[in-house]
C-alpha cells in the first residue's frame, strides 16, 4: 500500500515522494552503498544520487515490486562509483563477497564459457530451493554485502554461526551447479 | 572479471528474493553467537547474619541430599552439603569442523537452537518492574572515587533470599526495593531472571550460583531451607560457622563460583564466630567481543587520572557502528556474544562520572536504545584502556540509605521463617566485583583530542571515541538489563 502511495506521487510529481522514499528504503540503501564503496560520504552522495534517478525513471517506469527496484538502482549507482575508483575496491565489502562467492564456482576454464545471466539464473534456482532464512542470509552477503556481524545481528545468530552458514550454502551451491551441468567436477 | 560477471550474475535473481532478504528480520533476540575471549566477569556477595548472643540449640536433624552435585572436597568433613538442585542441562553449539556431514550438522544445530528457545522462554516485561532498583542502586554504590564495580544482578539475587528468609517490615522493605508486591512474584520474577540469565552451552557462560550456610547450633525451618534449594538453585551446607576450616571452604565455595577471578576477594570472605547463618550469591559471566581488537593496534598511550597522567595500554579499532549523545555524555555499545554488550559511556568534556550518574538518562538508553533520540551510525575511531578493575565494598550502609534498615537492627529484624531464633541481624553485605576486558584485534592510538560532541548536535561520519579519561562501563544482557557497572576512574 505504501509503495502504491509512493509511485503515485511520483506520479504526480510531487516531492513528498522523496520523503517516504527515505523513510522506507533509506537505511538499506545506506548500509549497502557503504558495504559498497567502504566510505559513508561516498555512500550518502550514492543514495541522493539513487533518490534522483528514481525520480527521473519513475514515471515512465511503474516498478512492481518497488523496493527491488529502489535497491538495484541503488546498488547499480554505487557499483559504477566504485569502478571509477580502484583504491576503494580494498575497502569494499561488497567486493570481498564477491571474492568469497567466487571461490566457490567450479571450473576454470568453462568461467569464461558461460554467460553472466545464464550463471545468474542458474544461482536463482538454487536460491528458490533453499529455506527462506538460508536464501535471506546469502542474499544479504552475496547481493547486500551486507558484513558476518550485521546478518549475526539481524537474524540473532552469532556471528561463527554465520560464517558456517554461508560456507555450507556455497558448498551447496558448487555442488548444484555441478549437478545442472554448468561446470565440471 | 569475475567480480564483475558475478555482480551481472547476481543481478538476475528475482525481485522477490530480494524484497524477502531485505524486509527479513531477526529471528529471536536471544539465539547465540561466538568470538575470542574478551570480557570476564564475577561478582560474589556474602550476607551473614549474627546472633546477639550465641547460645547452643538443639542440632539440626540433616536432611537427605536432593542430589550431590556439587560435592566438597572430601578430606573436609566439618562441612555437610545437604542440599543442591541440578541446573538446567542445555544443548551444546555444535562446532563446525568440516567433518561432519550438512544433515547431521543441521540436527546438532537444530537441537542447539530449541535447547536455547526453551531455557529462554520468558514472559515479556518480566522485569519491568525493576528499573526503579537499577535507577536507585548503581549511583549509591558508584558514588565513591576510584574504580568501583557493581553487580545489580548479583545484588537483586541474594536479596530474593534475604526476602525469602525474613518476614514483616523486614521483608516488605526488600520487596518495596526490588519492585515487587508480594513475595510470591518476586519469587517467580527471580525464576525468569535466573533462566534467562543462565547459559552453559559452551559458547557463552553465565552461572549464578546460590548457597546458604547454617550453623551447626542452631534450628532452621525445613520448609524455608529447601525452598532456597529448589526456587533459587541454592546449595545448602551446614558446619560450625566462624571457624578456620569453614571459612576457608566458604573461600572454596566462592572461588569455584567465580572461576578464580576473585580469589583474593574470597580469601577474605571470613565469617564472624558468632555467625548463625550466611546467605552467598555469585554470578560468573564470561563472554567474547563480537567484533575484536587486534593485539598489535594495543599502544601505550595516556589516561587521565585526577591524581595526573598515567600510561596504559590502549587498544584501538575503527568500525561502524551507532553513536549515541547527550547533553553532557557520548556512548558507544559494543557488542558481546550472547547478545550481551558493554555499554561505554564518556562524558564530555567539563563534565565527570558522577554528573553522568546523576540522572537516569545513561539507564534509559541502555535499556531502550532504540528509543534513543540522538544517534548515528558512522565510522567509529575507538581506543579504549584495557582494564581490570575489581572492588570489594560492604552494601550494608547503601542499603540502609536505600531503604532496607530492619535487618541491621536485632531489635525489629524479622527472620522468623528461617529459624525462630530471636535476637539476629544482619552484620555485613560483601559485595565483590571484578571486571577484566582484553583484546583481540585492532588500532594504534596516539593521544588525541576528544571529538565527541558537546550538547545535542549530530555529530560528523567519522568520530574519535578515545577513552582516556574518567569513564562509565555498563555491561547489559540480551534482554537490555544491567548485570555489571562500574567505573574506571585509574585502570
């Protein structure tokens, strides 16, 4: 109902939209371009620069689900920063995930043969059989970037508990793409 | 290349997954969690109670042990334990060692996790009620230069006991303190703490322990002994009180209960001969930082005292985290495992612990920090003296001041339900605390110039949070309530 009210302000041009876009999505935008770019300065002119962007594109766009929409903006402006900047490629979290995520793929030489959204579907279908809190947690370290600590405290685990998850979810993830016949053994 | 084909990659999954990740919420507040040894505490506290004048009566017909768990060494037989109730068993964390396989590893971990749920299953707002003691209590007893230390957990339970061995004005006075209307729900507030409290599952360690000493002269009430045994987890002894042999296993008693840490303090726990009864409470917390400090970012740097300036070692992280402010203080949480955290709380400059312990905002915040006006989470450059403070005070006078007087006098005390003895009160309150942090990671700190804010204006991205003077440490449990405080004032 929110998200209704907020694209209908959009909509309509007016600036309240902004507003309710903050008080929704601003804290999430925020802890991901800083996982992102590792400087919250950085991080805060990324989610100005996402709230005009959502206010350029939507309307013509009408995003269902808007907060999939908001945080892909999001992430997307923060990933272009980073790559205009190298040195902070050390600081980002986000890029450490996706080392830690790399490791986990199977072969070589087949990483260059397969497409990036054919490897992204194929991570999509192991994601739709795990349980939710399983699926919850990878996606906020592999897609969020979000740190150990944080998931730890946002699901009340510890933050070991966490770290055995996610290897066994990446364990399990090689194994599947194994098993769809994406990479050999 | 391959970052940026898994981030393309990553863009593909669904929306819907990605809504669900991030509208997903904490599972429950007190699951478990892991680290490196950080923090350890103890606090003991020993209430004897005397006769007037000590005369011979019959001699208490011994009960049937309920269990012998907590045997004492058995080359002393001038002490008896009578009386101990098991403690509840709980499941293990199962460690992860690649050994094992995902499906038996999901059983352990599943077991882990119900073991958790059912030690931790109290009613909400169990101890509301409290607040007002916390309020009351820790600014009476900090209120002394130097480095102090309080346990209001410790403190609240030995005082469950007293209330339950004392009767009329005697106990109504305990009760008024802690909040409650009637012993009975006292009794059962002190059961939730207790089981919410608890935990030996091999990743956080919280044991209270209870005991209760009688005197071989005299008669006590069966019904009130095992009552101690069975509500509050008491072990009952019993021995000729006051002398040598009893006090030092007295000293044993305690010293096991609180892991060594305050084996000085126990050696000291001597009962008077004239002792008819004693009443011992011990709470041993050990815990370890979730986000540590790295031994090679510990430097030497300046702590100043009021006596002058003096050299320790500080050690040193930058993180993000929340920083909280006030009118006259800057506070940092840090979190512990267990979802316990160590709350510090510095006061600005032209301000000192005392002013901070003069109203209850400090209280406030750290048991609703979610309510607090003035926060912001930003990058946190923290540099923190290691200590190891420990105090050893007797409570009897901050009682007194506090409201609880009949006790101490032998004309008005009321002990009737636990001997019928006349003539008894309460001669000394031990209380004894040692706190003790060390690191296990970061940061190099020179001297430098506090940048926390002064009076309610938000503070930058990046805030210096150098505790070198002067500060409030307050460690608080998973349900947000205050089981240590203290200062350090020369650590």
């Amino acid at each position: 109902m929110e998200d209704k009210k907020i694209i209908a302000l959009l909509f309509r041009r007016t600036e309240h939209a902004i507003t309710l876009l903050k008080e929704r999505f601003g804290k999430r935008l925020y802890r991901t371009a800083v996982n992102i770019l590792g400087n919250p300065s950085d991080a805060e002119e990324c989610v100005s620069d996402t709230y005009l962007t959502l206010w350029n594109v939507i309307p013509p766009k009408n995003p269902n689900p808007l907060d999939a929409f908001v945080y892909r903006t999001g992430k997307n402006i923060a990933i272009n920063r980073l790559r205009r900047n190298t040195a902070q490629m050390r600081q980002s979290n986000y890029a450490l995930s996706l080392d830690e995520l790399a490791d986990c793929i199977p072969g070589t030489d087949l990483w260059e043969q397969i497409s990036a959204r054919e490897l992204g579907r194929a991570i999509d279908r192991y994601l739709t059989r795990l349980s939710r809190e399983n699926r919850c947690i990878f996606l906020r370290r592999y897609w969020f970037g979000d740190s150990s600590s944080d998931i730890a405290s946002a699901f009340g685990m510890s933050r070991n508990s966490v770290d055995v998850r996610l290897h066994r979810l990446r364990e399990e993830l090689r194994a599947f793409l194994i098993k769809e016949e994406l990479y050999d053994a | 290349m391959m970052r940026n084909k898994l981030h393309e990659a990553l863009n593909e999954i669904q929306d819907r997954h990605i809504s669900d990740a991030a509208r997903a919420a904490r599972r429950s507040p007190r699951i478990l969690w892991l680290g490196t040894i950080a923090a350890v505490l103890a606090a003991c506290i020993l209430i004897g109670m005397l006769h007037t004048q000590k005369e011979p009566l019959p001699v208490l017909q011994h009960t049937q042990p309920i269990s012998t768990t907590e045997k004492l060494p058995a080359s002393v037989n001038l002490v008896n334990l009578v009386a101990s109730k098991e403690y509840p068993k709980m499941a293990a964390f199962p460690n992860y060692t690649g050994n094992i396989s995902n499906e038996a590893y999901s059983a352990a971990y599943d077991i882990w996790v119900a073991s958790q749920k059912a030690q931790y299953n109290q009613p909400t707002g169990y101890a509301d009620s409290l607040t007002n003691f916390f309020i009351r209590s820790i600014p009476e007893v900090l209120k002394e230069d130097g480095n102090q230390a309080f346990s209001p957990l410790n403190v609240y339970m030995a005082l469950v006991m007293l209330a339950e061995i004392t009767e009329g004005q005697s106990r109504q006075q305990i009760l008024e303190f802690l909040g409650a209307d009637s012993i009975e729900n006292l009794r059962t507030q002190a059961g939730h703490i207790w089981n919410a409290h608890y935990s030996a599952d091999g990743l956080t360690s919280t044991v209270l322990a209870n005991s209760v000493w009688l005197d071989d002269a005299y008669t006590f009430r069966q019904e009130t002994v095992d009552r101690l045994a069975n509500s509050h987890y008491a072990a009952v002894f019993h021995g000729n009180l006051g002398t040598k042999e009893l006090n030092q296993q007295l000293g044993s008693w305690l010293n096991q209960q609180t892991g060594g840490l305050l084996e000085k303090q126990a050696e000291n726990a001597a009962l008077h001969p004239d002792t008819v009864f004693a009443l011992a409470s011990t709470v041993h917390f050990h815990a370890d930082w979730d986000t540590g400090f790295s031994g090679k970012n510990t430097k030497e740097n300046l702590f100043h005292c009021a006596s002058g300036d003096v050299s320790v070692a500080f050690m040193n992280s930058v993180r993000s985290s929340t920083y909280y402010w006030s009118e006259n203080f800057g506070a940092v949480c840090l979190e512990l495992s267990g979802n316990n955290c160590m709350w510090l709380i510095l006061p600005d400059e032209g301000f000192c612990v005392s002013d901070i312990l003069k109203t209850d905002a400090y209280l406030r915040l750290i048991m609703d920090p979610a309510k607090w006006e003035n926060q912001k989470k930003c990058m946190i450059d923290l540099s923190l003296p290691k200590f190891d403070v420990s105090s050893q005070t007797d409570l009897a006078e901050s009682l007194q001041t506090l409201g609880i007087t009949d006790i101490f006098d032998c004309s008005i005390s009321d002990f009737t339900p636990i001997t019928e003895s006349p003539g008894l009160f309460v001669n000394k309150i031990d209380h004894a605390v040692r706190v003790s942090i060390d690191e296990a990671g970061v940061a190099a700190a020179a001297y430098t110039v506090i940048a926390t804010p002064s009076n309610p204006r938000p503070p930058t991205d990046e805030i210096a949070f150098i505790l070198d003077r002067p500060f409030l440490f307050v460690i608080s449990s998973q349900d947000q309530l205050p089981l240590f405080a203290g200062t350090v004032r020369e650590p």
